[in-house]
C-alpha cells in the first residue's frame, strides 16, 4: 500500500544553517525538530533532501557531509524517529544534474523504492525551492521561515503555506489528518468528495471562513446545481477557490501587481480578489461579469479538496441564500441536509466571517467586502483602498444586497430596547455581557474579553442560538469598527436591513 512522506530540507529546517557543516559536532537541532518530527512519523514517512554544493565546490568532503547525516539519523533514532533515507545532491547548479532541488528526482525515487504516495506527502523547507519541488511532484509544500526563509520569503513564486518554524509545519500537516479529532472527516471522505466535484457533483466543505458548496468552475450545469439548491439568485457571481498560484493565473486575463501582493501576503487565507477574467471561466460563475472573484483557503480540507479534485472550485457560502452562513458541519446539514451530496465535517471555522473581497475591475482597489483580513492590513501594504458609498458599487458587485446574513428574528442595531419591543421577549447580542443584561430572555456575549477576532469567530453561531429562542426581537451591541469589527458591523447591518 502507497503511504504518504514528508520531505524534509536539512539545513535551516531541521539545525541551524550554519554553512557547510563538515563534522557532527557542528549539528545544532532546533528546540522543537524533535518533538515535531516525532509527531510526524507517527503518520508519514520521514526523509531528508538536501543540496550540499560545498562538495562540487571543493569546501567539503562527501565523507564528511555522511558522516554528518548520519549523526543526524542516529541522533533521531535514540529518540524514536526514523528517517527512512537521506538524499544528498553533492553538485553545483551549474553542473546541470537531474538531482539538486527543485528537481524531483529523489522524491521519484523515494515513490519507487518506497511507495510513497507523493500526491499525499509533504515537502517542508526555508528555500522557495523546497515548495517548488512540492509543485513539481503534486505534494504541498510547507515553507518555514527559519533558517534562511525569511531572508528568501520574497523570492517565493506565488501563495504558499508559511509557518514560523518546523514545528508550526508539524502541526498544520497533522492538522490535516483523518485521525485529528476536530475534524470529522477522513482521507477517503476527502478522495469522494474530490471525485464527486470531478463528475459534476455538488460538495458542501470546510474554509477558515464559512462552510462552502462547490462544484468544478468549468461545469455550468454543476455550477447551476449550486444555484438551485441555494436558491440564488443567478446574477450573483460565486467566489472561485483555487489550490495554488498556476490555478489562480488560469483563471484570469491580468493579475495587477498590487493583487500579486496582497495574495503572497494573505493567501491561503480569508481575501478575496476581483481580476479580470479569463474566456475560459463560464459566465454562469461570474454572473456575466467580465471579471472573476479568486481566493485560496486556508483550510487544510479545503486544499486538499482543491489538489485532489485537481480544478478550481466555484463556491458561495453553503446556506440558502440571504440567510446566516455555516461555520459547521452541523449548520451546513441543518440548512441544506438532503439537498448536497455530501458534507466534509472539518471542525467550527476560526475566522467565522467571510472573506474580504477587493475588486482590481476599476482604475484603483476597491473594497466590495469587509471580511476575514482587516481593511487596515490591505491599505498597509497597497495604500488606500476605495470604499464604495451606496450604490455605487452595484454595477461592479451584483452580489451586494441591503439585507443577507440574516437570522429568522428581527435583529435591531443599538445600545437600547426600543419602545415597541419593551415587554417581549428580547435577546441580546453583544461584545461583552453589560451589567444590565437581566432585562433580556438570553445574552450572546461574543467575547468575554472584547477580543474582535474571537467575536468574528462566534458570531453566526450566536446570531443561529438566539433564532432559536423564539425571540420578538435581537438586540445588536454596535462593536468599534477597526479590525475585524468592520466585517462583524457589516454583517450586523445586512442582518438588521429592513426585508
Ligand atoms: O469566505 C468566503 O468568501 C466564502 C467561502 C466559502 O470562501 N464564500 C462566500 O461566497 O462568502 P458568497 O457567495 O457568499 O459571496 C460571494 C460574493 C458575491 O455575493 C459577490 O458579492 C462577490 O462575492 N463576487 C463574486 N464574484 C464577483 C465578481 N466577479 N465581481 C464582484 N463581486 C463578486
Ligand atoms: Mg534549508
């Protein structure tokens, strides 16, 4: 049987970097290698890939860079690991062999001799090249920022997953696996649902943001299915996800230079962009728009969904349209049950708004969405960013109605009970619980500590656990809006707009 492997890059991932290192006494293993890879094993196989140009150089012997290797496998053995092989590129890149990364010759090789299952494995590394080499192969790179990753963090090609160190991959690869017990979804769940996308099918699944229904981008009679069993409008353009930066430049005619930025700064993440789009993208997708809504998740299922199904996946949240979006599965089953396919349990969304969406159509960046990454963070790194007073959006954004995200019950905006709702049953939504809140049948409080991101994240579950009181009213606490409160007070006043 085929099992998956991580790939490790030695130096700056595992030990210091500390140039070509010729004798074991040089070996300094970060504090948490160990422990981390440890973990790993449990579930992959482990080998190290590592280019060592200092022998073509002249700088040190082949011997020597054995004998370090070797310290290093036995070093990991007396703690329990195993690490299956070393594979050693002793040349120059300008020698012109088929071995030094990114060229996948050993991962080749690793799948021959060893059954690896590189479509499941990991490549984790602090040079661009180490995830170029995961590209190469199928697998998913994981870049860290030791070792020499930050200094080479702006030569990386497109989006990647970038973590601090080789501990943070550790977990966000394990946090990828059937056996976590947040997720209650399984590999073989995730091959299904990959394969019902394939054929046409309709698949509601896990993003950081909300839960989404997708379906293949190119398939307009799957993507007409979303619409039905939402039951959207069909001018209302879907959000496109997408597994890597070649997927996303498919998809689009121009990709503007400050778009490229914002995307290597927060993709896999909750950011939305709007480019012009490619011919080939459908117009049922865009809602006969010329342009194209691009995101890559950061959710381990959904990029798994997304590198198996091997196309781009077309996705609005998963609930029926203008009501409150799923932050899990159980939501998503309440809301659509027997009319999707199937249902990929990836645990609650932590970011729990959805994306923010930017738009490049115009002449400058405007802001179609407050989402999941805070306008200020955007502006930060591309200046500023236009917002679009009322109406002045609607021919770029067919998508923005007054009144969507909205519960059942009437919700009002404001720090009081208004008149007409004294005496009946009245719940309240807030930041933090205020002194008087005996006046209210029940209390959301979002987040104790009047942390903005945790409220994000309890938002919709709250505002569904109040629907469900059989309240007259739901009183809304306004929140600052500065980070991610813009995104909650936007959400708040569609929920509260007049039907
Ligand atoms: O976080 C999210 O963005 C979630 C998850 C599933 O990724 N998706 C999501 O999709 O919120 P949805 O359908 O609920 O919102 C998509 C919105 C549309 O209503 C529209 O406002 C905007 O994205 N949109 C999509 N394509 C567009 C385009 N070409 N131009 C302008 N706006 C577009
Ligand atoms: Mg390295």
């Amino acid at each position: 049987m085929s099992r998956p492997a991580v790939f490790l890059d030695r130096d700056g991932t595992l030990i210091e970097d500390r140039g070509h290192l010729s004798c074991p006494s040089q070996v300094q293993f970060f504090p948490t290698t160990v422990d981390a890879l440890r973990r790993l094993s449990e579930d992959f196989l482990l080998f190290i890939v590592t280019n060592q140009s200092g022998v073509a150089e002249g700088l040190i012997r082949a011997e020597a860079v054995e004998e370090v290797n070797k310290y290093i496998v036995t070093r990991l053995q007396a703690d329990g690991i195993r690490i299956v092989q070393v594979y050693v590129c002793p040349h120059r890149r300008s020698d012109g062999c088929q071995c030094i990364k990114p060229q996948p010759y050993f991962l080749h090789q690793a799948a021959q001799q060893y059954g690896v299952d590189l479509q499941r494995s990991f490549v984790i590394g602090d040079h661009p090249h180490d995830v170029e080499l995961a590209r190469r192969v199928g697998a998913q790179g994981v870049y860290v920022c030791s070792g020499h990753g930050w200094k080479h963090f702006q030569e990386l090609t497109g989006p990647q997953i970038v973590v601090p160190d080789i501990r943070a991959a550790a977990e966000w690869i394990l946090s990828l696996l059937p056996s976590s017990a947040q997720w209650g979804c399984s590999a073989q769940q995730i091959a299904q649902a990959a394969q019902i996308i394939r054929s046409g099918g309709v698949v509601a699944f896990p993003t950081e943001t909300v839960y989404g229904l997708g379906a293949n981008v190119f398939d307009r009679s799957a993507v007409e299915q979303i619409f039905q069993i939402k039951n959207r409008p069909r001018h209302d353009p879907l959000i496109v996800h997408v597994a890597d930066w070649e997927q996303a430049k498919q998809l689009v005619r121009e990709f503007p230079e400050s778009a490229q930025m914002l995307a290597r700064r927060f993709w896999p993440g909750p950011l939305t962009l709007v480019l012009p789009k490619h011919p080939t993208v459908p117009d049922e997708v865009t809602g006969g728009l010329p342009t194209v809504a691009l995101r890559m998740p950061n959710h381990a299922v959904a990029l798994a969904l997304l590198r198996q199904a091997g196309l781009p996946i077309a996705a609005p949240s998963a609930n029926p349209f203008g009501r409150v979006s799923p932050t899990s599965a159980d939501h998503v089953r309440d809301q659509l049950g027997e009319r999707v396919e199937m249902i990929l349990d990836g645990g609650p969304c932590w970011v729990g708004v959805e994306s923010t969406i930017v738009s490049f159509a115009g002449s400058s960046p405007m802001l179609l969405r407050p989402g999941g990454v805070p306008l200020e963070q955007i502006e930060a790194l591309i200046g500023p960013v236009h917002i679009p007073g009322p109406g002045e959006s609607a021919p770029l954004c067919p998508g923005r109605f007054p009144r969507h995200y909205a519960p059942h019950t009437p919700v009002r905006l404001g720090w009081e009970i208004p008149a007409e709702a004294k005496g009946k049953r009245v719940g309240l939504l807030c930041l933090q619980r205020p002194p008087q809140a005996e006046q209210f049948v029940c209390v959301e409080e979002l987040s104790p500590s009047g942390d903005l991101e945790q409220a994000a994240a309890n938002l919709y579950a709250a505002l569904r656990r109040l629907d469900q009181m059989a309240l007259d009213l739901i009183l809304a606490h306004p929140l600052p809006e500065v980070g991610m409160g813009r995104a909650i007070m936007d959400r708040l006043r569609k929920a509260s707009a007049a039907s």
